[in-house]
C-alpha cells in the first residue's frame, strides 16, 4: 500500500466487510495493513483511490495508527469468509454429480476460496464476485470439486451466525500466518471474533501453540487451554517453558489445574508443581528450571555448543551454570558460572572448570521481585542463579520474566505498544 507521493503506508493482510442480513452482498469498510513494527491497522476505503495488482494507493499518507479492532457485524475476509461452507444458485455452474438440473434451480454447496470487490457508483466498495470450491460434482473444466466464479448475488451464506460456526478450511487462514513471529501471531489471533480465535488456535501444533500462549494475556491463555480436550491441553503445557507452564496453571480454578498436572507427564507436572510452590512474584516463582547447566570438565566447545541451541532465549544463553552432579535441577553444589563473552574467547578444548566465575552473587528462590530487579540493574545482567540454602542450583531468572512481572497485567493489550 503506497501513499499519494508512492511512500510504502505497509502491506495489506486482509479487509473488513459488514455482514448484512439482507440479500446484498457484503459491503468492504477497509483494509487491514500491517505496519513496518508489526501493528495492524485500520485504513477506511473511503482513502482508497487505486487498486492495482501489486499496489494499492491512497489519497493521503496520513493514517491513523490506532491497532485494528472489530465491531460487531464486522468479519474478516481471509480470517473467517475465506473457507466458510455456502450455497450457490448459478445457471453456469454444474449440479452435484454433474447430472439434473443446474446449480441455477436447485443450488449447489460450496466452500469460499477467494472474493473480488468493487466500487459501486456511490463509491461504495461491495464483494462482487466469489470463488469458490464445489463440495460436490465437477466444475466446468471436468475436475471434481473445481474451482468456480460466481457473482455475489448468487452466494448466500454470508451471515455472522454461518461465519462464526462453520467448519473453515483453516489451513488456508493459517497460512498468512507462517512467516511471523509467536508474539506477532498472538496480537494477529487477539483481533479475531473469540469462535475464529479458539479454531485457529487449535489449529497449531503443539510446539507453535505452545510459543503462542506464552505471548497471549492471562484471559486469553486460560480462555485457549479451556478450549482444547483435557489430553491436547496438557501435551501443550508440556511444550511451553516450566515457568510460563506454571504461571497459566496458577490462573486456573484448582479443580482445572489439578486435573491438567494429573494428565501431563509426571516429569513435566513434578517441575512445574514445584514451580506453584512459591509465589509468582519472587525468584523461585520467576525461575526457569531449565538452564545451561554442566559439570566442571565440560569443554568450552560444548557449551558454546548448548548455547547454540535455537529453543534456549539469548538470554538463558548468556550464561553457563557450573555444578557438582547431578546437572538436573536441584544440582549438586553450585559452584560458579561462565559468561558467554568470556567462553568466546577461550580455547575450544579448554574446561569450563578452569575459567569459573565463583565471585557472582546469586538469588534465593524467596527474595521477592524488587530485589530481582536491583540484582539484576546491580550486576548489568540479564540473568542470573537461584540457590537454595544447601548450594544446590535451583534455576535461573531471566530479564523478561523479571520485565513481565514489572509491566502492567494488561501490558499485551496496549494501543502504543512498540512492535
């Protein structure tokens, strides 16, 4: 999308059509744009003066940057008319079975692919053609289950009460979502109707569900868990760090929570009732249980090599814990830890045992989140220890965990915030 002076405005992901009851078809009020940083917003077709392939161009390059938010009677073309089930009255489109009379008497149904829009003599823009995809018999060209274009006119179906429930083919949504970060999902996944919002969800692998939730507000998080059966529910818990496992259980009913840990691998579920065990706001609370964790004849190769792994935070990465065995949290001894600075500038073969930085202060798992945030400003880390009483590591706190903890509970749902 481009301004009247050909300056990038950003790109377009979807449009906003209002569902009307009537026969008419759906009117278009605007187009969804992502931003440079990543915000959607709201551009009114009313700024709209060219639509070419490639490049849409408006009359102004001043638009508001306030985030995307839909109205009721508001749907989204890609996010919910795309892949909504309707039925089709067209004399030029085969029956099902491509026997009897025509789709133009008794109708045919279908799934919607794609849609065209125009602008109307009074500068309305309205969809006016569909395509979409015959759910029985065989198209034109002889494929079953071709694709068609039809007018709009000979599409019903467009109501919000068949948009809300019917069975979408989600993959096709799903697919502008491929690209974007689990943060940028989530924000994406918050602008949809709360039906759309729990299917597509659902949609996801465990793994990306899980990087999803953990960027979703507390309400939105419980609202999703609540939505999936007892077994998907608890396979995703798996999946997201013990920490962030633990803060959504802790939002929970205790008969919800109690019957997800019992479900979930008691390996997993053992960790994380630890985790519930102190309170949110406090260093245990905020623990990661899984650090870099090594013993002393570790060679500084392989925990550069633990540190490369893609599924540790930067911040996590930025430190190696040193312990007597056993690694798996609570350790043996705790006896110091390796910044990742001084592990790069060490000889690959040398051991870890040798380079210990034992002078950095730790964390008890009870000090409470004001003192975490001095530690952390004191010593410039972004993270650091958390030691028990009997020098056993218990984890280590990150800086964001510290800064989720600091921000508002509603900090997710900011309009300024930054992308």
């Amino acid at each position: 999308m481009y301004g009247p002076d050909g300056e990038s405005v950003g790109r377009v992901r979807d449009a906003v059509v209002v569902v009307r009851d009537s026969p008419r078809p759906p009117r278009v009020l605007g187009l969804v744009v992502e931003l440079a940083n990543r915000r959607r917003i709201f551009v009114p077709m009313l700024r709209v003066t060219g639509i070419e392939p490639g490049a849409i161009t408006l009359n102004t390059g001043s638009v508001s940057l306030r985030r995307l938010h839909m109205r009721a009677g508001e749907a989204l073309v890609l996010g919910q008319i795309v892949g909504t089930r309707v039925h089709v009255r067209d004399p030029d489109v085969p029956a099902p079975d491509g026997a009897g009379p025509s789709a133009g008497t008794q109708g045919v149904e279908a799934t919607v692919v794609d849609v065209g829009i125009e602008q109307t003599r009074t500068r309305d823009w309205v969809v006016h053609r569909v395509a979409v995809r015959l759910r029985a018999g065989r198209s034109r060209l002889g494929r079953r289950g071709g694709t068609e274009v039809v007018d709009a006119a000979s599409v019903t179906g467009f109501t919000m009460g068949a948009l809300s429930g019917a069975d979408h083919e989600v993959a096709m949504v799903m697919a502008q979502y491929e690209d974007l970060r689990a943060a940028d999902i989530a924000n994406a996944l918050r602008e949809l109707p709360a039906e759309r919002r729990l299917r597509l969800a659902a949609a996801f692998d465990d793994e990306k569900l899980a990087d999803i939730l953990q960027e979703l507000p507390d309400d939105d998080q419980s609202e999703v868990i609540g939505y999936l059966p007892l077994r998907r529910a608890a396979d995703v818990l798996e999946a997201m760090d013990p920490d962030d496992a633990a803060d959504l259980l802790g939002e929970l009913p205790v008969r919800q929570r109690e019957e997800l840990l019992a479900v979930m691998d008691p390996e997993d579920s053992g960790t994380v009732r630890t985790l519930l065990t102190y309170s949110p706001d406090t260093a245990g609370g905020m623990m990661t249980p899984e650090p870099i964790i090594v013993d002393p004849t570790t060679t500084v190769a392989e925990c550069l090599a633990r540190a490369r792994n893609p599924d540790i935070t930067p911040a996590a990465a930025s430190l190696v814990f040193v312990v007597r065995p056993p690694t798996a949290t609570p350790t043996g001894r705790y006896l110091g830890c390796v910044h990742l600075q001084r592990l790069l500038r060490e000889p690959p073969a040398e051991l870890v045992g040798g380079v210990l930085d034992n002078q950095l202060p730790h964390l008890r798992p009870e000090e409470p989140l004001s003192a975490v945030t001095r530690y952390f400003a004191a010593y410039n880390l972004v993270c650091g220890p958390v030691i028990d009483s009997e020098q056993h590591l218990l984890g280590a706190v990150t800086v964001d965990d510290v800064l989720d903890h600091l921000l508002p509970d509603d900090w997710r749902e900011e309009e300024d915030m930054p992308r």
